[in-house]
C-alpha cells in the first residue's frame, strides 16, 4: 500500500472514532491538499477511491488536474488559495469548490463566468476569523451582509463558510466562532481545520478539512 493511501486511512480512522464519541450523523470530508506535489503521489489516493483534492494555484491546476478528472469524473477538485479575478474564467469549470470568496469584486466576477460556462461551482466564504490585517477574507460583523448579497444579487451557490485561524494562537474559539456564524446563516457546510488542528475543527463541527501534510508529508 501506498504510503499517502496508509496516511489517508490512518486520519479516517481517528475521525471515525472521533464522530462516534460525538454522537455525529455525518462524516467530514477529507480534502486531500495536493497544491506542488506531482501525480506520482496523487494517483495512488484517487485509485484508491478518494476523491476530495485541494490546490492552491490556478495554473498548477490546471496542468495537474484537467486531463486527470475526464478520466476521474467523480474527483471533487477544490481551490483552496486565493484566487485573483482575472483567473476566474480559467477555473470554472475545472474546480468543484472554491473556498476564498473574499470579495464583492470576486463575486461579481464569479457570476459572470458561471453564467457563461453555465457551471455554478461551490463556494465558501472566506471570513477573516482572527480579524488579522495581512488575510484576505470578510470582517465577522459583515458576512450576514456579504452572504446575502452574493445569494440574493449574485446568485451564488453559498455553501458555507471557510476560515484560517491565526497560527501561533488556540484554534478553538476560532471555530467556535465560526460555528456561531455558520448556524446563524442556516449553511451546511463549514470548511475549517488542517493537518495541526482539523481534529479541533471536527469538534466544533467542521464538515470539510483540509490535510496536506499529514497524507503527503512535508513539502519540499
């Protein structure tokens, strides 16, 4: 067995003890972050069956995954980076999800090209949970505001809400926060946690996480 494969089934594994305890009627998602490793690591995930994968460059992407999903039509591809908006024609219709909706400017720009492709991909907002100046995302007292605009003039498919805590701080208000946000919102999904913290994630009801490093190892 391939070692991302063993690493994969290892964090299935504790999850799944993990929602046992909690009592929980679903099970996260694993978003397995592939962003600079080649297909050599990628393929033994997907031939195993996994089909949730993260990047972060819209270019890597695009030469990583294109021909990649016609032969893998149920690979669920999620753009986990920030996305600039004169990239958006380029990612629609090859990313299912896009986790860093950050702005009135990307919205706009999201409809337009969703209407075009005609392909309404699932998007995350992106909330600036630790209110730290050098992340993009929105302010927590506007994203009531933010989502009803992106719903109601954009007509975007709001799934859920995305954050990145601070990294030197406890994670855990963090998501509990989040958790507040998301259930005042009546959304499904919340995407939260990474390979230091998604067990704490999962606690506070994460329902995609986002794991590189623990699956592929450490980054060259």
């Amino acid at each position: 067995m391939h070692k991302t494969v063993q690493n994969l089934l290892n964090i299935k594994t504790q999850i799944k003890t993990k929602i046992i305890e909690l009592k929980y009627n679903y099970t996260p998602e694993i978003i397995a972050v592939s962003k600079t490793f080649s297909m050599d690591h990628i393929r033994p995930l997907i031939e195993s069956g996994h089909i949730h994968f993260g990047e972060n460059k819209v270019q890597e992407a695009l030469e990583k995954w294109t021909s990649i999903k016609q032969d893998f039509p149920k690979i669920k591809l999620h753009l986990i980076g920030k996305l600039q908006t004169n990239k958006v024609k380029f990612v629609l219709p090859l990313f299912d999800y896009i986790h860093s909706l950050d702005s009135l400017k990307l919205a706009g720009k999201i409809s337009e090209q969703q209407t075009i492709k005609n392909f309404k991909p699932k998007l995350f907002i992106q909330v600036n949970i630790g209110n730290e100046p050098q992340k993009s995302g929105i302010e927590i007292d506007s994203v009531e505001n933010f989502y009803k605009k992106c719903v109601e003039d954009f007509k975007l498919n709001i799934v859920g809400l995305m954050c990145i805590p601070p990294f030197d701080k406890d994670s855990k208000p963090y998501f509990t926060k989040m958790r507040e946000l998301s259930n005042n919102l009546n959304l499904r999904d919340i995407s939260m946690g990474m390979s230091n913290d998604y067990m704490e994630a999962i606690n506070q009801g994460s329902t995609f996480i986002r794991v590189g490093s623990k699956i592929f190892g450490a980054r060259g």
